[in-house]
C-alpha cells in the first residue's frame, strides 16, 4: 500500500506491505514485509531488508484453489485439521471444535460421529466418549447418555422387582384372623388380601399347610411332608377349607390366629402377579426374558451384569424389610389382646406365682371384664377358643397363670363345666349363680380351670396322682363352698370325666360335710338359673332331668385314658361307686326340680292373689264410675277427676 506522499507532492520513499486474508474472525490485514518506492512504484529487489530480517515476500501472489493455500508463487494444500472452501489468496482455517479433517487439501471439515467430540480446533480426528456417555450436540462435549442410564436404571428395576416377587413367595405367611364354621363350610379369613388366585382355571384348590391355629385337627397335619388340606378362593380375603366332613375336627373348629403356607410351586402358579391376568410365575419369566434382552443388546456384558446383581441385592434387601414390616402386622384379635395387656399391666405391672390350687380363683368381675373385652372376638365360641386364642397369648410373657396375672383370689365355688359350652353361656350361668346368692362380682370368687391352671404347666397342675392335681386341691378347701356346675338342656358336662371326678368329689365332701350349713353342696347353673335355688325356667330343668334319665355315668369319657383310668378307680373306691354317683345326681336333679316346683308354685300364689287384688279394686272403679255419670246425668254435675 503506498502513500500519497508527504504532502508537498513528493511520493513518499517507502512502502508497508499487507496481506489480506480471510479468517474465521472475519477479512484480516496482516503486515509482511516493507520495500522501498519510486515513484510510486513497488520495486521488489532481492536486497531489500524485510523487518525480523525474514525473506521478501515473491514479486506475485498465486490466486489459489479450493482446499489450497498460497505457500510463496506456489500453491499447497491445507494441511489435515484444517479446510479452505474457496478460491484466493486467502491461508486455510483450522477446524472448529465438534469438526476434524483427517485429510489435506480439505474444503470442508467433517462433523464429529455421535459419541465422539473434539475439543479444541485443528484436530485431524475426534476422540471417544468414555462409556455411559454421549456427545453433546455440537460434539464439543462428552455429557451421560440418558439411554444407557434409563436402560440400566431399567434392568436394576425390573431385577430387584423380579427378586422381590420371587423371594416374596418362598414361604410366604398368610396371616389368619379368622377361622369359622358357617353352615357346613370352615371359612377361613385372612388379614388382608391373601392374593390366592384361580381365574386361569375355575373352582380349582390349592393344597395349604395351616400352622398356629391351636385347632389340633388342622394344625401341621400332613402326609409325607405335603399337606392334606386344600383351600378354595371365596373372596380376596375369604378362602374355604375344602373337609369332608367338619364334625370330624372336633369341637374346637374356631380360631383368631395362625397362618396358611402354600408349597412353593402352588405359590408361583396360584397367586396372582402385578399383572392381574397373569400368575406369578408367568409375570416373572416375561420380566426375565425383557431383561435378558436389554442386557444383551443395548448394554455391554459388564454394566449388565453389574445392574442385575445390583438389582437384585436391592430385591433382598427390600424383601427382607417387607418381611420385617409385615411380621409386625398385627391382626385384629392381637391388637385387642395388645390394649388389654397394657390395662393388665396397670393394675399388675409384675405379677408373680402363686400356690397352685385354691389360691388361684379368680373373681367374678375380672371374669366379666375378660369376656366383654373380647366379646366381638368371642362371639358364641367356647372355652376351648379362648383358651387357646385368649389365655395363653396373654399368658406368654410371665408364663404364669390367667388367675395370677390378673390378680388371684381364694376359692369360694369351684366351677365343673364342659369345655364345648359357649363361653357366653358360661358366663351368663355363672352370673345367675352369683345372683341367686346375692353376692357382688367382686366377692364372687371362682376356680376355673382354664383361668385357674398353669396352661404352660399342665403337667406340674395334674401332678403325679389326680388326688394331687390343681382340681382336687381346690375342691377339698375349706374356702370352697360348694360346686357350680355349669349346664344346659344338653347335660354334657356330665359326659366327661373329669366333670365325673368334679361331681364325685362334691359328692365325697358333702357326705362328710352335712352337719356344715355352709356347704352347698352340686349347684346346677343354667343361663336361666340355678335349679337347687328355683331360679331357673321349669323347662330346662324338665330337660335336663329327662336326659338325666339316659345318662349313665360310667360312659363319661376323655381325651386322656390314664385320666379315665384314675378316676374310675376313685369313684369305684367310694361306697357304692357309680350307683352312688348316679343317684347322688339324680337326687341333686329331683330336689332341684322340687325347689323349683315349690317356687313356682309360690310365684303362682302371689300372682293370683295379686290379679284378686287387682280384680277387686277395678270392679270398685268401675262402680264408682258408673254412679257418676247416673248424677251427671241427673244433676247436670260433673265428677272430680278419680285418681
């Protein structure tokens, strides 16, 4: 570029020479060299000194080609990493950052492939992501691939789903809350859902081991290791137990407690999945075959690997805590059974043994207050459920008996009653007994034997003879002051042998004992009344003397033949043996009957004499009304108002 001179129209004597280039940054002028002028004219002369002393410039500039650039009065090509896309003089651009050019003479530079970035300009290739990660969209940085990471996140879902599923089903627990006989039919219900499912193959069962029922007909009952029951799906939470006959359980078919196991098999192919339409081990295998998939083809063999097993420890993990969490489920009979512990444990924080036999009554308000705590759990069940579901729960921390746990009380009337009978019957016999002596609930003291015994000790409580036993201990106390036998129009007390024992020890006692006002000898309590006080209806003691007639004492049975053995032995020990025995009862029964004919007979008297009363006094009102109306309608006057 040369001046115009130094203003006085010399030209100036030297000149500054530029070259003009593109650049990314826009059209650049940069300074290559000086050389002397004259006249205005650029003379190249090979002896000119150029600043840094470098080689002058050529005396021409080559006009160069797409992908070339001027190297002196030649033309090169763009080295790799760098492009020119047109024509000139101008120098080749090094590629931009995401771009490469692996070749010379490029026009352009190439996009980096997906997963590959470069991160500075000029680069002849792009460099790998590091697994897990792609590039960004300018392929300038390497960011995690969202894909890879829901995939694997995916694989260690479902795994941990899968392990969950299948180890939740190997010896699963069903929490039983109910167990019923309703109509012919043992109705099984279960605390929530028991997820038991039969609609891929209609009114099928499943075999089921049934386990901590106390019913000792279904408890663990199985052959060569497989059980024998089979349950059939009612509702989600209600199963039938398929039995041929229900009588041949027993009497004590009701229970609150326990739990159902299917073996393992059933467990996968009868219990329903996620997917309502599929079972178990259906749903599994669909999830094994999706994982298998994704591992193979959109991870590598190691990140899947590393996603199932971490799947699956998180499985185990979890249902190890949903075992923890649904072992602390409490069924509704435990929860009640946990309040009333803790309103035990009020009065009685540290209860303590005492003395088997008559110490251990207990008095008739605690025995009101157990059965109206447990009432809807209750319901018309007999004592061998609240033995079993109620007694020995609240009994198991202090292994003690029910009487010493809730406080005990000495013996005033021992109890003889037969196990099958509703425990609310029990309970309301007991009341007219207390009633009919005009004794309050809590001077009312009674030894029973499913309170009153040890139920973790039974042995200890029958000791070595029964003339040893809790029983005999309690009936032959001073305290004691007579019998009550709880029965109804059915007599089965008097079918079992240790009531025999009971009654035959009453008897023994009262032949000793008749000079003592004070002992009363058998008592026969009804949910009426009691027969020996004329409370009770005169139909149940009609009843129960005719069946009295059919029953023979010495077909009293029981579920223990050494018992059998040792009470037969003492009743023929007595004079007369069972002859006395029988008529003993059946004397009890006769001067009941007469007791309760002669109240009947009073109670008729004054209600007669009462409806006399009542005959009188209104024909003497009715007269006296009709004497004043003849005056009002004589007089015209009214009558006061009679009282």
């Amino acid at each position: 570029r040369v001046g115009s001179g130094d203003g006085a129209g010399d030209p100036y004597g030297a000149a500054v020479i530029y070259q003009v280039q593109e650049t990314l940054q826009g059209v650049e002028e940069v300074v290559v060299g000086q050389c002397l002028t004259q006249d205005g004219t650029i003379i190249w002369s090979g002896g000119l000194v150029w600043p840094g002393n470098g080689t002058a410039p050529p005396a021409t500039f080559q006009d160069c080609e797409i992908g070339q650039e001027p190297d002196g009065i030649s033309c090169i090509p763009c080295s790799a990493g760098s492009f020119k896309y047109t024509t000139g003089s101008v120098a080749c651009t090094p590629c931009p950052i995401g771009k490469f050019s692996g070749t010379i003479g490029a026009s352009a530079c190439q996009q980096c492939a997906t997963d590959t970035i470069t991160k500075t300009i000029g680069q002849t290739s792009c460099e790998s992501c590091s697994y897990g990660t792609t590039s960004s969209l300018d392929s300038n940085m390497c960011e995690w691939d969202m894909n890879f990471i829901v995939t694997a996140f995916g694989i260690m879902g479902l795994s941990a789903f899968i392990a969950l599923r299948l180890l939740c089903r190997l010896r699963r627990e069903i929490k039983i809350c109910d167990i019923s006989v309703v109509g012919t039919r043992i109705i099984i219900t279960t605390l929530g859902c028991h997820q038991i499912w039969h609609s891929w193959r209609r009114a099928a069962s499943t075999p089921m081991m049934i386990s901590g029922t106390g019913i000792e007909g279904i408890d663990n009952i199985s052959h060569k290791g497989k059980p024998i029951f089979r349950v059939r799906v009612c509702t989600r939470r209600k199963l039938e137990l398929m039995v041929a006959d229900v009588d041949s359980l027993g009497q004590d078919v009701a229970s609150s407690m326990g739990c159902l196991r299917q073996p393992l098999l059933f467990e996968l192919f009868d219990t329903s999945g996620f997917f309502v339409s599929l079972p178990t081990l259906f749903e599994v295998s669909l999830l094994v075959v999706v994982v298998i998939f994704k591992s193979a083809f959109v991870l590598d063999g190691i990140t899947g690997a590393a996603a199932t097993t971490g799947g699956l420890l998180i499985g185990i993990v979890s249902v190890s805590v949903w075992r923890a969490v649904r072992g602390c489920a409490r069924t509704p009979i435990q929860q009640s059974l946990d309040k009333f512990q803790e309103t035990l444990a009020l009065d009685i924080p540290y209860p303590i043994a005492s003395e088997r036999g008559a110490g251990r009554a207990i008095s008739a308000d605690k025995l009101q207050k157990l059965h109206n705590f447990f009432i809807d759990h209750i319901k018309e069940r007999n004592m061998y459920y609240v033995c079993k579901n109620l007694v020995i729960p609240i009994t198991k921390e202090s292994q003690l008996s029910y009487a010493d746990v809730v406080g005990p009380s000495m013996v005033s009337w021992f109890v003889s009653h037969y196990w099958g009978t509703p425990f609310r019957e029990f309970v309301r016999c007991l009341r007219k007994h207390w009633e009919a002596f005009h004794l309050q609930p809590c001077d009312a003291s009674y030894w029973i034997c499913t309170l009153s015994n040890n139920q973790w000790k039974i042995e200890e409580e029958l000791g070595d003879h029964i003339k040893v036993s809790s029983f005999y201990l309690a009936l032959q106390s001073q305290t004691c002051r007579g019998t009550a036998m709880v029965i109804n129009h059915l007599s089965l007390p008097l079918s079992r042998v240790w009531c025999l024992f009971e009654v035959a020890t009453t008897f023994e006692r009262t032949e000793t004992e008749k000079e003592d006002s004070d002992y009363a000898g058998l008592l026969l309590c009804t949910p009426s009344g009691v027969l020996n006080k004329g409370t009770a209806d005169m139909d149940i003691g009609i009843q129960i003397a005719q069946q009295l007639l059919r029953t023979d004492l010495r077909n009293a049975q029981a579920s223990n033949d050494e018992d059998k053995r040792q009470i037969f032995d003492i009743v023929n020990g007595m004079d007369g043996g069972f002859n006395s025995i029988n008529r003993f009862v059946r004397t009890g029964v006769r001067n009941a009957l007469l007791e309760m004919h002669r109240a009947f007979e009073d109670d008729f008297d004054r209600i007669v004499r009462t409806l006399k009363i009542s005959s009188s006094t209104l024909q003497s009102m009715l007269s006296a009304s009709s004497i004043c109306t003849s005056l009002e309608v004589s007089s015209d006057r009214s009558c006061p108002a009679s009282s």
